[in-house]
C-alpha cells in the first residue's frame, strides 16, 4: 500500500483521537464507545453491532 494512504483499520484502539471519530461516525457520545469496547472486543464491527442495539 503507497504511503501515506488512509485505511480505517480493523480495530479501534483506546486513543482518545479513535474513540471520538468512531462516535462521530456512528453519532453516539465517546462513552458509549467505551462501554461497548469493554462489552465486546475492540473490532470496529463488534462495536457497532453493540452499540446500534
């Protein structure tokens, strides 16, 4: 992959920077986001499963 290309990856990690764009991509508070990191694992897909029930 050319360097320098953007790539949302497969995880979201706990930095606060992923965390916030994750909330704005889904429109749910950063905390949510938190709660269902800790419910599930930290896969970007288990996340919004959890979080859009």
């Amino acid at each position: 992959m050319p360097r320098g290309t953007k790539v949302e990856r497969n995880s979201v990690s706990n930095q606060a920077h992923e965390i916030k764009y994750e909330a704005d991509k889904l429109d749910v508070k950063p905390s949510e986001i938190r709660e269902a990191k800790k419910g599930a694992s930290n896969q970007r897909k288990d996340i919004e499963k959890k979080v859009k029930k």
